[in-house]
C-alpha cells in the first residue's frame, strides 16, 4: 500500500496571517486540532511542522474558510508502529499541569522596555529557578542562571521581544548555562549544596542527578514543563525520535530506584513537591537590569581600553620602525671599513740575538743584587 504525499503547507508567516484572517486565536486552533497552543506557536514560528493526519488538518483548516474540520482519532489498535516509537504515549495532561507562561507568551510585548521586560522577568523567573534547580542540583547557580539569561534577554531585548515564545528564549538561555562544563573549575562548584531536607527528596534529586545532562533536561522539559515533544526535541537541538528514546531510557532509569514514579503523572507532581520544597527567591527585576547594564558598560569600556591599547602600540611600532630596507650583503663579498689587525710585531733575528746575549750575560750573576756602600 502507497502512501499519499504530505499535504502541502504555507509558510510559517502565511500560516498567521491565514489563521488571523479567519479571527481563530491560536488557543481555539489548538483545541480544534487537538494539541497544546505551544504546538501551533511552534509550528507558525517554522521550529516545527506537523505531520501525518495532523498536517493534512491544519492544512484543510487554513484553507478551509468554514467551520475547523474534526480530528478524528483513531483506535489504539490502529496506531503505527512508527508513530509510537516517536512518541513516547499518547498523554492528555491536566491544564494545571500546562505552565502559564504561554498566557503571556502570546501577548505582543510592545510597551516600553523596561516595563515589558519587568513583566515577563515577573511571570517566568521564579519558576524557571526551580527549574534550573532540578537540573542542576545547585541553588545558587540555579539563581545565578536565571539572572545571567535574563541580563542576556535584556541585551538582545529587540530579538526578545518579538520572538514567538520569549519564554522559551530564556529557558534555554538558563538551561545552557547551568550546565556548562566550566562551573566544575569554580571553587564554589567544589563542594555539593546541602541535600534537601526530606529523605524522598533527596533520593528523588539524586537520582535526577545520576541521570546524564542530557537525559535529565528532556525529561524536565517533557514531563514537567509540559512542552510536546516536536518542541522538546527543538529546544535540546535533537530529533523527535533521539528526544523519545531520551524520554524512555530516562523513565526507566527514574522507576528502576523509584518505582512508585513509574507513572508519568506521579513523576509530575514529586517533582512539582520537589522544586516547592526548596526557597528559590529571585531578585528584583529592576535588579537584574541594572546588573545587566553595569557588566555591558564594563566589557564595552574594557573593550575600549583594550582596542586603545592595540591602536597605541600599533603606532609605536610603526614610529620606530626603520623607514628603509638595508640589504644584508651576500656571502662571500669582501667587507670594507674593518681596522687592522693590532698588536705586538714578530721578533726579528737580530732581536732573538740580542735577547740570548742578555739571558747569557746574567746568568752567571749573584741570584739576587744587593746594596754595597761605597
């Protein structure tokens, strides 16, 4: 049996503005279709793209100007072998479980900077420190994080604001940081962080922990954060098969130490009364801006300084520089100007005479002239 070509899909520009001429927020294309708003978010910003009864769809869908047409779902039994290897189970996760930054995701952040940028650091950065948290294990780097992606959303805040899912933005900013190969050689990283106060907790953070990096972060991103796993595999830069497998190997791992989280919704929720447990303040929006601001005048100031310097001794070594060539003159040529050679002449025969007369003559003297009066 021959499978039919994927239906064809506008760009991710013309995907918008098709959904918008037919007044649909993305939220009720989501339900429509059948998945998370994160997932049309994804799939009009050209991270991702849908496939299968999905694509033909919500391609019917944005050229259809009537109603949305229905998803249908087929029985389990139907399911291809293909299709649940690329997702790890069919879940349909509770709205508490959805984070509520894709509220403030969607809402154009066009007002004045600062106040725009305060309002999402608001929002998304006390539970992006818990998040942190889990993957790292630390709390200090996981507030050190946070800020650290947060000043660099600042900086970028023109690339920032206008990116589908700012969010997300700074989720992997954070993410990238905290698990950076180089805190291994900072003296505060020698030591491990105090364990969590309850024994479950720490049996559940340390086996988060002996997870690699990796696994760790696509399972926090999957089974925690709630993204799909078209978005899950895009923000850990693999493939939807690679992040599944990931997904897998990383449950197994959790349930052969802790198999009461065997069932994802009981891994949600211990991790959820994990990164509760722990204080993990933020600081001040205002706070981190300014910090921000003061580290990009420090390294544009030093930059300058730097740059000076390189322009000065550029300068200096052309001023001193010699202003002509002189050649080295070839071997073998003579060379002119150099003074005799000085010093005590050859004796003559006549001198080597004179100076065994002398030796013959003394010899036979006293040894030693003394004084005599006269």
């Amino acid at each position: 049996m021959t499978q039919s070509a994927a239906a064809p899909l506008p760009t991710p520009k013309e995907r918008r503005r098709l959904r918008e001429a037919q007044s649909l927020t993305q939220a009720q294309l989501a339900a429509r279709l059948g998945v998370t708003r994160e997932t049309v978010r994804a799939w009009e910003s050209g991270r991702t793209s849908p496939g299968g009864r999905k694509r033909e769809t919500y391609a019917k869908l944005l050229t259809s100007p009537g109603p949305a047409p229905a998803l249908v779902k087929r029985p389990k039994a139907q399911v291809s072998r293909a299709e649940r290897v690329q997702e790890p189970e069919q879940r349909t996760q509770p709205e508490k479980r959805r984070q509520p930054e894709s509220q403030s995701a969607e809402q154009p952040l066009t007002r004045a900077p600062a106040v725009a940028f305060d309002a999402l650091y608001t929002h998304a950065a006390p539970l992006l420190v818990r998040q942190t948290y889990l993957l790292s294990g630390r709390r200090a780097l996981a507030r050190e994080s946070v800020e650290r992606a947060f000043q660099l959303a600042w900086q970028r805040w023109p690339e920032v604001a206008v990116d589908p899912d700012p969010v997300g933005w700074v989720r992997a900013a954070a993410y990238e940081y905290a698990m950076s190969p180089w805190h291994r050689l900072r003296p505060a990283h020698r030591h491990p962080d105090a364990p969590p106060a309850d024994a479950e907790d720490r049996k559940l953070l340390d086996v988060l922990q002996s997870l690699p990096p990796v696994y760790r972060r696509t399972l926090l991103l999957y089974d925690w954060v709630g993204l799909d796993l078209p978005e899950t595999a895009a923000e850990t830069e693999a493939s939807t098969p690679a992040a599944a497998n990931r997904i897998l190997h990383a449950r197994e791992a959790v349930a052969e130490q802790l198999p009461e989280l065997a069932v994802p919704e009981q891994l949600h929720r211990r991790l959820t009364e994990l990164a509760g447990a722990e204080k993990l303040d933020a600081p001040k929006a205002t706070f981190v801006r300014d910090v921000g601001e003061k580290r990009t005048r420090f390294w544009t100031r030093a930059a300058i300084v730097v740059t000076t310097l390189i322009v000065g001794a550029t300068a200096l070594t052309v001023r001193a520089a010699p202003t002509h060539y002189v050649p080295v003159p070839a071997p073998g040529a003579p060379v002119s100007g150099v003074p005799a050679l000085t010093g005590p002449d050859r004796l003559t025969p006549q001198d080597l005479q004179l100076r065994g007369q002398l030796r013959a003559k003394l010899s036979g003297g006293p040894g030693r002239l003394a004084p005599v009066a006269e």
